[in-house]
C-alpha cells in the first residue's frame, strides 16, 4: 500500500511543507511565542521528522518523546487551544499543497492521537 | 564527563563548554566570537550526543557530517571529537604577504594581498587571519578567484587588537598565516535565472562584492538586486563601484539605505528609513530567489526571519553573521 509519505511527493515535497506549516506558525500571534527563539533550523529538522511520522514515512526517527519534548512548552502556558491550532495550520499547509481532505483528516487523527502525550497527560 | 580529542581524554567542568575545556587542557583550538557566529572553533563529533545548541545555525550537510560549534557545546554525556579540517575539503593554512592597503571609507580599509599555498576559493567564502600571537579573526574574501590578489575588507574597530594590528603594524611587504577557506555564502553555479537578493551591512558587502561578481562573470541573466544598509551614510562604501557595475548590467539593482542622516550627507538615490519596510517594498515575492544576508549578527537574524516568513525557503538563505570577537 502506498502511505501518504509516498503519496505526497518524498522527501523533498515534505522539506518544502514543513516550512510551509512552520511558517504559518510564525505568522499566527497565538503560538508564535512558543517559536520566538528557537533555532528555526533545526525546530524544521524535527517538525519535518515527525511530519515523516505522520504521513507513514521511513521512520528513522527515535528521538521522538512527545510528551518530555513539550514539558517546556508546558511550562510556558501551552494548553490544548494550541494543539488545536498547530493541527489546523497542518491541515491548511497540506491542503494548500493539493492533498485530499480525506487525506487531511487521517493526518488530524494521527496527531489527536498524540495530543495526551504532548499535553503531559500520557507518557 | 569525559571529552576524547587527538588521543588525549579530557574531563569537562561542570557547566564548560568543549571549547573551554579544550583550550583549559593546553589544546589549541582556533576560536574568535564564542558565540557560535564566526564558526572558527567548528570541530567534528566522532562518538556521543551532540546538544542541539552547539549545531544551530549550521547547514544540513555540516550537521550531518557531525559538525559543531565548539563554544556552544555543553554536553550532557561523553564525546570522542575531533578536528573539523578534515571534513572540510579544501580547509589549510597558507601565507599571505600584504601588497597594498587603502581606506574605502572612514573607518572601512581595504587589504590586498599575495597568497602562496592558499587552496582554491569561492568568492563570499571567508579565511581566518593569524596574528604572530596567535590571534585569529575571520575576513570574507572579497576578490574573485580569477584575479591576482587577495581582497579583504576590514572594519577598524576603537581598540581591535587585529584591526589595529592590519591598519597601523602590519607593514607592506610583511607576511601571515591564514587558514581556510570556509563558509558557503558563495554563488551557486547553474542557476542563471534565479533571481538574488543581496543585504548587507558594513564590511558584510565584502562577501556580497565578491558573490555579485562571481555572478555576472558568468552571465547571470535573473534580477539582482543589492541593498546595502547603514547606520548613517559615512558607513556606506563601494558606490562608485556598484552604480557603474548597475549601469552596465541591466538585470543589476543596487540601492542603498542609511537610518538616520543628520548632516544630509546621503545620496539622492538613497533611502533614509526603516531597512524592513524598504525591503518589503524591494522584495514583494522571495518565493524561489536566492538570499545573502551578511553583517551584523542581530540583523543578519532578523532579516534570514523575514526572508522565510515572507517565503523564502530556508536553503536559499545564506547568510554571513559577522560576529564581533570576544577579548579573552
């Protein structure tokens, strides 16, 4: 079966969303906060590992403990209004780049799965 | 935790920085800004897990040749390192003799020199210049490869211990030791319609002198445009050279852009304003064109945001910071 990873063009197609996504992050008042010194390249380098992730892609990703990886976030007043946010400027960047809505939702439903992790509230 | 560097191990001090732990050991490491800018203290991590901080800001293929900022390295585990020279094809040290110097403005002056050993170049790449000392600065190279001699455009700073050391004892005819070269704010062949854009502020020009060149000695067809920025205009410089090189390349826009001008010293073609707004006006799509942004580390950093944020993509960023030196 085709995952979406090779559906939606590789590598290279999910280097150009990733900072697509990234950047309308930095543009949106409400989480850009959360970006304002973070080192954009390599905040990309890990959005677009767990992109990979999402999409079903060739996971060669380990370092990926969503919920140790937000405590920071947390601490800085993160809540799930946020979360919600993040998988709508997801969302929007994939169907900007001519995925299917159906598509979109499968991406949303793997991201929901992860909300308790990053919310802290799972390990 | 132990550091593992040219068959020696090292213990770090809580709280040190490889670099410092290095240098404490009697190790030599060549070394300037300290705040991760200037990439002279870059070494190579062999074994163990680099932080994030001591890779930020280098180019995927650096990070992934296990490159990093020494001075920025605080580790949480062992490493075994070692020096970056070796994955940096091309990187030695050779002799510069100075052949001539001259200021191109008040507190800007140019050196030229001859090299003997100096390996092959890209123009926009910089060399790290020693002083019989050991002290080291970074210079971006400003002369093409084709041309004679070596062009570096150096700041003076009040109190520079190099900048003084070019401006007033370095005499004509003199050598130093130089090493390099290093950086990728260099021309990409091949692209001849790619539109580019070049900032910069004060000697950042040298290496965007040496990239506009590199560009139109080979015919580069896609828009440039060049946009020099200053505080006030007595800072500007090279503008003679640009406005005749955009008289006879139409494809060629230079402008410039000075915050303030107290003496109504400015041009009349140059804007007195915010460098932002110009920009946008100058730049309404940087979707797909190439950006150099060199000089003042703050500014190189909020420029490289709003390039991407405005849609540029982050591998078309090249950018020099030149970061000031930290007096040790």
């Amino acid at each position: 079966m085709t995952t979406l990873f090779e559906k939606f063009g590789g590598d290279d197609a999910l280097q150009a969303a990733t900072e697509e996504f990234y950047r309308r992050m930095l543009r949106d008042e409400s989480v850009a906060n959360f970006f304002a010194d973070v080192d954009m390249e390599g905040q990309i380098a890990k959005q677009k590992a767990f992109l990979t992730v999402a999409l079903g892609g060739p996971n060669n990703y380990t370092g990926l403990d969503m919920n140790k990886g937000h405590a920071a976030l947390r601490d800085q007043g993160m809540k799930d209004a946020h979360v919600d946010t993040v998988i709508k400027h997801l969302g929007e960047t994939l169907l900007s780049l001519g995925i299917s809505q159906e598509d979109v939702d499968t991406v949303a439903e793997r991201m929901e799965g992860l909300r308790d992790q990053v919310m802290g509230r799972a390990e | 935790m132990q550091i593992r560097f040219r068959d020696r191990t090292f213990d770090l001090e809580a709280g040190e920085s490889v670099l410092e732990g290095l240098l404490r050991a009697g190790e030599k490491i060549s070394n300037s800004c300290r705040s991760g800018a200037c990439q002279s203290c870059l070494l190579r991590c062999l074994e163990g897990e680099l932080p994030k901080a001591s890779q930020a800001g280098l180019r995927p293929r650096a990070r992934a040749a296990g490159l990093f900022l020494s001075c920025q390295c605080r580790p949480q585990g062992s490493l075994s390192i070692a020096d970056a020279s070796d994955a940096l094809a091309g990187a030695s040290r050779f002799q510069l003799e100075l052949v001539e110097r001259d200021f191109l403005a008040p507190s800007i002056f140019r050196l030229r020199f001859k090299a003997t050993g100096m390996p092959a170049f890209l123009g926009g790449q910089f060399i790290a210049l020693e002083k019989p000392d050991g002290l080291a600065r970074s210079y971006s190279i400003a002369s093409l490869a084709n041309e004679d001699l070596i062009e570096l455009h150096v700041r003076q700073i009040p109190d520079g211990r190099m900048s003084g050391f070019l401006a007033d004892e370095l005499n004509i005819g003199e050598t130093l030791q130089a090493e390099g070269p290093r950086g990728d704010c260099t021309y990409e062949a091949g692209k001849l319609d790619q539109g580019l854009f070049l900032v910069g502020v004060g000697t950042g020009m040298a290496p965007l002198w040496a990239v506009l060149r590199s560009a139109l000695a080979v015919g580069h067809r896609g828009p440039i445009n060049v946009l020099q920025a200053g505080l006030t205009p007595d800072r500007l410089y090279l503008l003679e050279e640009l406005r005749e090189l955009a008289a006879r390349h139409d494809n060629l826009t230079s402008s410039t852009v000075v915050k303030e001008d107290p003496k109504s010293l400015a041009a009349e073609d140059c804007v007195v304003g915010d460098l932002f707004e110009l920009l946008r006006k100058l730049a309404p799509e940087p979707r797909g064109q190439r950006i150099f942004l060199c000089g003042d580390p703050n500014l190189v950093n909020q420029l490289r945001r709003e390039f991407f944020l405005s849609g540029a993509a982050l591998d078309d960023i090249l950018g020099d910071p030149f970061a000031p030196a930290v007096e040790t």
